[in-house]
C-alpha cells in the first residue's frame, strides 16, 4: 500500500490566500515604551541565511529573508541604543551528529554556524549575548544537562525582562518552537519576570521548496514547503499560543 497526497493545482498566492482566510493572523504596532524589554534572534547564521551558505541556506537571493536580516539589523541597532538587552542564539551542532529529518548543517567548525556577514558586528557587541544550541529548539537547546540550568532563562531574569521581542529564522519551526517553549515555560513559572511575548513579523523569515522543486529535487511530497504559507503558519501557531504578532515597533511614545 502506497501513501500519497492530494495537491490542489493551485498557485501560492491563492494558497497563502485561501490559509490566510481559514487560519487569520492579527498583527499591530506595539509600544515598548515603559516596558522593561529584551530581544531575541533566532539563528540569523550564514547556514540558514546566507546565499549558498550550507544545505538550508537560500541557494539564490531570497526577499523574505533579505528583509529579515535587514530589519533584525536595524532594530538591533534601536534595542542597543535605547539600552535593551540582545541574546541571539547560534545554530551550532557537533560534527557528524545528525539531526532528523534534515541534512547536516550549521555543523561546527564550518563557518555555516556563525552570524551572517551583516550581523557579524553583533559578537562581541555591548548587550549582546550569543547562545549556541545543538538542536531545532533553542530553549531546550540552552539547557545544560548536567545541572539542569537554563542559560535563557537566567539571562532572562539577570535582565529583569517582562516583554520579549523574538525574530529570525525559520518562523515555523526554530522560532516556533522557542516561542511556544518560553510561553509554556512562563505559564509554569520558570521564567521569572516574563509576562509577554511579541513575534516581529518582519524580522522572521521561512526558507522557500515548493511542491514541484521537492519532486523534481527527489524528495516526497511531504518536504514540500512553501514559503509563504509555511511564514504565516508559524505565524498562526505562534498566535494562538498566546504570542503578540508585531509588523511594527514603536520605541518612545509620540
């Protein structure tokens, strides 16, 4: 017995169009005036986001994650002068290790596991602290297995931070999960000050395999994965775990 799929012959944007209509996401400007706040990036690294920088990096120039990077670069600058804290966590896997289902990547030692050219100013930055993990969720990625402690979540309460702001890649998976870890956590206590949660959505992206690439590339229908319907997905799971989804952030009141 074979297994299969069906696949409406349907473009993108009437996917994303017809997801977008069954599965809404609200997004708005939110204040972080008054607030103590802190920022998290996600795996901005060269192996998912640099041109050709490893197996799940972006083969050619991508426009999503050209505007992630941009604009993790731009409010970075704006957390850091208004002297708001920055941890950014580093996809970085020992050698040799896989990871299922994906093939090797941001192995150490490679070069795939470091910032991406245009943020490399962050490492060793004032505010700024870098948080290698070895696998897809970062929180559980950061905890050390012998005492149990959480380098997030001490990082967390060293700051005081009661609002997060998280970005970066992929929006449906790493950044997907270490949101709806931390929600998960703040909900049982382990986060100390944390109250909320808010997803810059224009600091996020996803990598981009349509249906017809994952066939013609050998793979099965289920490693097809549209970019912008896979972005809003994570988006949605995102928000209805209890995140605040962002498409702006305002720094001071008018």
């Amino acid at each position: 017995m074979t297994e299969s799929i069906v696949s409406p012959a349907i473009g993108p944007a009437a996917a994303l169009e017809t997801v977008a209509a069954a599965l809404p996401v609200r997004s708005s400007s939110v204040s972080l005036a008054g607030k103590r706040v802190g920022k998290l990036d996600v795996d901005p690294v060269n192996g998912f986001a640099a041109i050709g920088g490893g197996n799940l990096a972006p083969p050619v120039a991508n426009a999503q994650v050209t505007r992630m990077i941009a604009e993790i670069d731009r409010t970075n600058r704006l957390f850091l002068s208004a002297g708001y804290p920055i941890a950014v966590f580093l996809d970085t896997h020992e050698p040799g290790k896989p990871e299922y289902p994906y093939p090797p990547h941001c192995e150490a030692g490679t070069g795939e596991e470091n910032l991406v050219e245009e943020l490399s100013w962050l490492d060793g930055a004032p505010g700024v602290t870098l948080m290698r993990k070895d696998c897809i969720n970062g929180v559980v990625g950061t905890t050390d297995l012998t005492t149990g402690q959480n380098r997030l979540f001490d990082w967390i309460a060293a700051n005081n931070i009661e609002t997060l702001v998280v970005d970066g890649i992929c929006t449906d998976i790493c950044v997907l999960q270490a949101v709806q870890a931390l929600l998960s956590a703040r909900n049982h206590g382990m986060t100390g000050p944390l109250r909320e949660i808010v997803v810059y959505e224009p600091g996020c992206s996803t990598y981009d395999l349509p249906l017809d690439t994952a066939r013609s590339l050998g793979l099965p229908d289920t490693a097809a994965h549209p970019q912008a319907v896979a972005h809003h997905v994570g988006l949605y799971l995102m928000q209805a775990s209890g995140a605040i989804i962002a498409d702006g952030l305002m720094f001071q009141t008018a």
